[in-house]
C-alpha cells in the first residue's frame, strides 16, 4: 500500500518487542514513520538501526506526548508526501496485529471521509480490569455528553485519509487527551466514524503502556468538564433566582411566575455559555431554538413543580430541583442535536 504511511509514536520502547513488529509491518508497508518522543539516549541505536532499514524516524528531542507526536506525523507527512492518500497510527508494543492495520489501511482508502477505528471487545477474559471498567465508563460519558456511541474510545490503531489528517492537526491536546479530542472533533466537524473488529491483544497485561491512570484520566475526563459545569452553573442560577422569587412574590401563581422570571434569568446565562463556549455556534437560528426549548420547558417544569407541591408534603424548591434534574438530560440531549446542531465556521 504505497499510498498509505503507517505512524508508530514511541517512547522508552522495549525494544525486542517493537524490532519484531516493525520487521513484520515492514513485510507489508513500505511506508512506515517511526516517532520517537523523547525517549532516552539509550535506545538511540535502536532508532539508527530503523533509519538504516528504509524507516523514516521522527524525533522530539524531549518527551511532548503522544498528541504531539501524531500531529507533527500528520504534518510531516502532509508536507514531504503530498500524493498519500492518508495514514493509520498504531502502538509500537506489539498491540496491534499487521493484518489488522491491513484492515485499516484498506477502509482509509475505500472511505477518505471518515475517521477509521479499530476497536477491540472488552469482553474477552485477556482484557486488564481497568481497562474493562474504564472503557465502559467513557463510552457511557461519551454517549451522554457527545451523543457518540463508540465501541472502543482509547483504540491506538486509526485510520486517517489525507482531509481528516488535515483536519485533526489543529485538534487541541498533547497527551492521550488528544486521541479523546479527536473523537470529540469528529462529531462538533460532522466527519463520520467507522469501527473495524480487530484483536484484542494485551501483552503482559498491558504493562508498557505509559498511559499514566491518574493524571491521563484527569486529562480526559477534564474536557468532558465544561458540558457538565455550563449545565450545573446554569441550574444554580436558576435556582437561586427562583428560590429569590418565590420568597418574594405574592400572588397564587408564584411558583409558575417564579420559575418563569428565573428561567429568563438563567437562560440568557446558559445561551452565551453554551453558544460561546461548548457548542461554539452563535447564529438567529440557534437562538430562536434555545428560546422555543425554553419555553417549553419552563412551563413544563412550572407545572410539574406546582401539580407534584399539591400533592407531596415537601419543600417547592427540593421538588423544583428534583424535576428540573431530570429534565437536564433531555435538555442536554436537544441543545446538542437540535439547537446547537451544525458545522461550526
């Protein structure tokens, strides 16, 4: 597959290992870019060794992370071969079968507008507990924030043709964080995700992997942090306003009048935080929707809150935020598909 370059970003490689596994991917790809990021001067040799195979090494002088390692991939590759016609990255620890990244390389070329995913079955008894249980925590998150439901989101082998490898350069993050932001992207840019089954291979239950539990996971779960304070941020203020209102209002409508004054409030909160800075979409369009869905749901929650007051000997504002909770979902759910939906500029 002359049109297609295989990208291996390592660091600290075990060097038996990942010798093995470029011998086999050489048999198959003429086109392979190791990337060394930052390892130590010991395995300088092995590097040299790559080099006088035929493989081209990219090297960071320091460790800056795997993100960094395949965005400066992605714009090597574009700039000193021109005609390819994408990539797939893989991880150097002998992961990642060569028919495997065949299969990869081969839906790159069919499909030049998707981002290729090889993904693994966490059902399998060789698969690591943390890695079962921190698979299924993302996909879960993954499908409630973003609306993706993805098989395997922290796969290393993906397919990239020559458009999404441009489009990805400008993707923010420098660690595994990257690989998350991708994902992420390809919903906000409208590019459509295709999952090929491989081999679920774990050597010595994944112990080269330099993905750090503690502080990778806070990276990754950090940028699923701003849908969750916008919408927390929101409810606050809206309580708050509310709790402030039908303190003060005195008519037999008030936990309706309540709930409309502080909803206008928290709304015009909620729009510049959700159009400036989550969806990044501000447009007469996207405003009218907000406005009809808060129409919507302010009486829906007005009424619900003054039907379930009438029948539950419990305080209004415990019942306004059990309600309103229950509706944060489907509010998130709309925002995302309906109101902020489209390919932002």
């Amino acid at each position: 597959m002359k049109d297609i370059f295989i990208i291996v970003p390592t660091l600290d490689p075990d060097e038996k290992i990942m010798e093995k596994f470029i011998n086999e991917l050489h048999k198959e790809f003429n086109n392979i870019l190791v990337v060394n990021d930052g390892s130590a001067d010991s395995h300088n040799e092995f590097f040299k060794s790559l080099e006088k195979k035929g493989i081209d090494v990219f090297y960071h002088y320091k460790n800056l992370g795997k993100g960094r390692a395949i965005k400066n991939a992605f714009n090597y590759l574009l700039n000193k071969y021109p005609n390819i016609k994408g990539s797939v990255t893989c991880d150097c620890d002998g992961q990642h079968s060569v028919n495997d990244i065949k299969k990869v390389a081969k839906e790159v070329l069919k499909n030049q507008d998707s981002l290729i995913l090889g993904v693994r079955d966490f059902d399998e008894e060789n698969v690591p507990f943390k890695s079962h249980y921190g698979n299924i925590i993302t996909r879960n998150v993954f499908k409630i924030f973003i609306g993706l439901d993805i098989t395997d989101t922290q796969t290393g082998l993906r397919g990239f043709s020559k458009y999404v490898m441009y489009k990805f350069i400008d993707v923010e993050g420098e660690r595994f964080d990257y690989e998350t932001n991708m994902l992420i992207s390809c919903k906000e840019e409208d590019i459509d995700l295709d999952e090929i089954p491989i081999e679920t291979i774990y050597i010595n239950s994944n112990s080269g992997s330099h993905f750090h539990p503690l502080k990778d996971s806070i990276l990754i779960y950090r940028l699923f942090s701003k849908y969750f304070l916008s919408s927390f941020s929101s409810f606050i203020v809206d309580i708050v306003f509310f709790s402030l209102f039908l303190g003060t209002l005195e008519i037999n409508t008030k936990i309706l009048a309540a709930t409309i004054l502080a909803r206008v409030i928290s709304s015009i909160y909620n729009y510049i935080i959700n159009s400036k800075l989550i969806f990044k979409n501000v447009s007469i369009f996207s405003l009218v929707k907000y406005y009809i869905l808060v129409v919507i749901q302010m009486f829906i929650s007005g009424c619900f809150v003054t039907y379930l007051s009438s029948l539950i000997n419990m305080p209004v504002v415990v019942i306004k935020i059990i309600v309103d909770t229950l509706l944060w979902v489907i509010n998130l759910v709309i925002l995302r598909e309906f109101v902020f939906k489209g390919k932002k500029k």
